[in-house]
C-alpha cells in the first residue's frame, strides 16, 4: 500500500482545498477527519474532478491507520480551530508518533500558542510546526502564500511539497521558513494585522465617496478597478472594486448597499495590535482598524447615536487622483507598521527574520499581495536609515508625492465629520515620526511634578528633578 508523504486532518473548506493541491501536484495524501461523513463527501469530490485526484488520495476514518499510512518520518497537517482543539488533537494523536515526525499547525493560531507547544512536543522529539496559510479557499486550492516556522529538520520534509503547492510569483513559491516556533504564526498575525489596516483605508475611502460625494457603488467599483490597473494594484483593490459592481439578486440594489455595516473579526488583527503593544510598538492604523471594527459592531448605538448627536456629514469633493495618492501614502504606512512589529519581534524572539523575504513571499496567494511588495523587499535589500522603511530612499520620496494628498483627504474629513481613524492615524503617525522635536517634553514635566519621575535634560546624561521639587 503507497504511504503517503503527508497526512491532512480536517476537511473543511481550506483542509480539502489544500489537500486537492497536493494531490493535483503528484503527492500521496493521507486524509481524515473527526466528523467521517466529511470524508466521505470530500472523496465524492475528488472522483468527481478533473484528473481523478482521488487516485492520489488516501482516506482513513480512524486516527490509528492514518498515521500508520503514512511515510516515515510522518508530516501532518492539522487544519482545525486553533485554540483548543489544537491541543485536544496533539493528545489524540502523540502517542501514535515516533521521534522525528512531525505535526503542523495550518491554522489562525495564535504564536504563543504555538510556542509552547513546540517546546512541549520538543521534549517527545516531535517537532510542531506553526504554518500561516494566507489566501482563503482559493489559495489553498490553487497557491496559497505560506509562512512557516519550526525546525530546519520539518521544513527539509515539508519543503518540496509547499514549494510545489503555493502561489509562485515570477516562479518564486510564495513560501519559506521563515524562523523557529512561532515565527510562521506571527508572520500570518502581523500579514492579518496589515490586511486589516488596508481594508479599513478602503473602506474609509469608499464611505468618503459613497456617503460624502454621493458615488454610487458602481462608480466607485470602476474607480477601484482602474486603481487595479497602476501602482496600487492588490487583491484587496481587486476584488473591492468588483464587489462593488455586484447588484443585490433580490432587491436589484447594488449589493453593498444591502449589507449590515458592522464587521465581524476572527481576532487576528486584535493579536497583532496586543502583541505590538506588548513590544512597544504603535502601531496605530492596526488599532484604528480594530477598534473600527469593534465600533462597527455597535450599530445600535450608532443609531441612536446619529438621533442624539446629529448625524450630518459634509458634501466631499476630492478627485479619484487624489484619493489614489492617498490611499498609496496609507498603504505604505500600514506596510511599515507591520514590518516595525515584526522588527520587535525578531528582536523579543531571537528569530532570524529576513523581511525582504517575507515581502517576496507575500507577493501572490495571500491576501495583502500588491504591486507594492517588490520595492518593499527590495528597500530591504537596499539602504535603510535607522532600518526604517519610510526612510528608505524609495519610499521616503513616494511618501513626499503623496502625503499631501493624504493631509487633504483627511483634512476634508475630519472638517465635514467623516469618521477616518485609519488614514488620520497614518497621517499622524507620518507627521510624529517627521518632527525632530516633539512635545513629550510637558509628559516629562507632567510625570516629574506628580510622580517626581524626573527626566532627562537636552544634550545632558543622568536623570533630573524639575524645580518644582526645591
Ligand atoms: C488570509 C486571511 C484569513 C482570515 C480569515 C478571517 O490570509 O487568508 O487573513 O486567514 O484570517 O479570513 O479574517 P477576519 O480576522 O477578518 O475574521
């Protein structure tokens, strides 16, 4: 009986589109799942498509002969809930593995999570590999873009399938191992944090235009769909300016007009804002993104808010050229606020983070894949003053061209009582970083007078009192 070169534990929409990759690339696949009915279902499928995937694919109902069906040393991947049901399955599954095999976690985990878990399995010489999978349902099944952490021994197994499933751009696969334990689940963390600051940039420009420029949806889809075309080509762009073509089967209204607008979260761009925190990092358009998020939710109050409040908000008129300057500006600083975590982290974790990489790999199947990413890896590559991104010599100039476009955007906003959290963040966090001298100096005086904290003195080494304290 052939033995598979991996196994995959979980069939649910990224499990079975992951294990339909694999197979479409030539590899043996083990396959099972808690609920065997899925199974079952799953395999239906796979006779039923092109190239009879279900030759390359091994169903097995019980966890005992799944394991034992597959090549030693043996690869599994898990792509369950995260949290607990990660755990439970490592208990189920442990005592059926030998030293040198090897579970992965496919999953939104959260990396601390993932490392304690690797130090756990360490102990049974059984490596635990935390891999972000970015791409939804259609990356899996035809190129995600994969982060990976763990060993070096795990990733030798686990390198030429991964390679052979994601997304190549240029021929490059849109994976790598990126570091040990967590690095892999952080990597996705941080990419769910960026994505989440570049959807909510989107969706304030579109309320901009829907709701203070009176666009209707379609126009603004083509607009979107223009942008698609130039220096702000991503997926987000892509698929936001075809969403909003989309006319409502039921009411014949443009769809988007017909959704509640209160965003769900999963928690990955909370994680990311926590763990920024945690290493001292501000990353304010993430926050601003979550916390919009959170507000979003509260439609009620919202309502009411409008009623108690006044809900007025000004006409806008501002061109697609200079919302598409701005929109560059924003996306540019979500990049780099992403990168500075992940800086911190490198530096918290001692992993050995290649950011050029991560860029690369970021540049087709995952979800924040843009035009952009290419001078972002080749920045890193290049000069990089005090290892800043915006201070690149590229994008320090790219930023000088737009920013002024961005501070009219937000200004136009904020004057007619548009809520933008996330592009006044950018704005704000661009103009901090530009002023040599700020104003933390009265926090100083401020935490010295009621906490006698003292400070230090411009030009002067040591620790001071004001004279309020003579
Ligand atoms: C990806 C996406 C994906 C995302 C889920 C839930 O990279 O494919 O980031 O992993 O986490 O679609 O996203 P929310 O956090 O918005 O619920």
């Amino acid at each position: 009986m052939t033995k598979a070169q991996i196994g995959i534990y979980g069939l649910g929409t990224m499990g079975s589109a992951l294990a339909l990759n694999m197979a479409d690339n030539g590899f043996d696949v083990a396959v099972t799942n808690r609920e065997v009915a899925w199974i079952t279902s799953f395999m239906d499928e796979a006779s039923d498509l092109a190239g009879d995937l279900a030759g390359k694919l091994h169903p097995y109902d019980d966890l005992a002969g799944f394991v034992a069906g597959l090549a030693s040393p043996r690869v599994i991947l898990f792509m369950i809930p995260s949290g607990r049901p990660m755990d439970m399955m490592i208990e189920a599954i442990a005592p059926h593995l030998d030293p040198g095999d090897t579970i992965i976690d496919g999953g939104n985990a959260n990396f601390h999570d993932t490392r304690r878990r690797s130090a756990e399995l360490t102990r049974q010489d059984i490596h635990f590999v935390g891999m972000g999978v970015s791409g939804g349902e259609s990356g899996a099944r035809y190129g995600p873009s994969m982060m990976v952490g763990g060993t070096a021994h795990s990733w030798a197994q686990l390198k030429p399938i991964l390679r052979a499933i994601a997304a190549q751009f240029e021929g490059d696969p849109c994976v790598d191992h990126l570091g040990p334990d967590g690095a892999g689940h952080f990597v996705k963390t941080v990419h769910n944090g960026i994505e989440y600051a570049e959807m909510q940039v989107i969706a304030e420009i579109y309320g901009l235009l829907r709701n203070g420029a009176a666009w209707t949806p379609a126009k603004i889809g083509k607009m979107f769909a223009e942008w698609d075309k130039g220096p702000l080509r991503s997926y987000l762009v892509e698929i936001t300016g075809k969403a909003l073509q989309y006319d409502d089967p039921i009411t014949g209204h443009p769809i988007v007009d017909v959704i509640k607008d209160a965003a769900g979260q999963k928690g990955t761009g909370r994680w990311t804002v926590v763990e920024a925190v945690r290493l001292g990092q501000a990353a304010n358009m993430i926050e601003a993104a979550v916390g919009a998020r959170s507000w979003s939710s509260e439609k009620d109050t919202r309502q009411l808010g409008e009623q108690v409040l006044g809900g007025a908000r000004a006409a806008i008129t501002l061109g697609s050229a200079t919302m598409a300057e701005a929109f560059l500006a924003a996306r540019i600083l979500g990049y780099a606020q992403g990168f500075r975590i992940l800086e911190a982290s490198a530096k918290e974790y001692d992993w050995p983070l290649d950011y050029a990489r991560i860029a690369e790999i970021w540049r087709a199947g995952c979800i924040i894949r843009s035009a952009m990413l290419d001078d972002i890896s080749e920045a890193f590559q290049g000069e990089l003053p005090a290892g800043q991104l915006i201070l690149s010599p590229h994008f320090a100039q790219e930023l000088a061209r737009c920013i002024p476009a961005l501070r009219e955007v937000v200004a136009a906003a904020i004057t007619g009582g548009h809520a933008v959290p996330a592009l006044a963040a950018a704005l704000s966090w661009y103009d901090t970083m530009r002023q040599g001298f700020g104003s933390a100096n009265i926090i100083q005086a401020q935490r010295d007078f009621f906490g006698h904290h003292g400070f230090e003195r411009l030009g002067e080494e040591g620790k001071h009192h004001g004279p309020w304290w003579d």
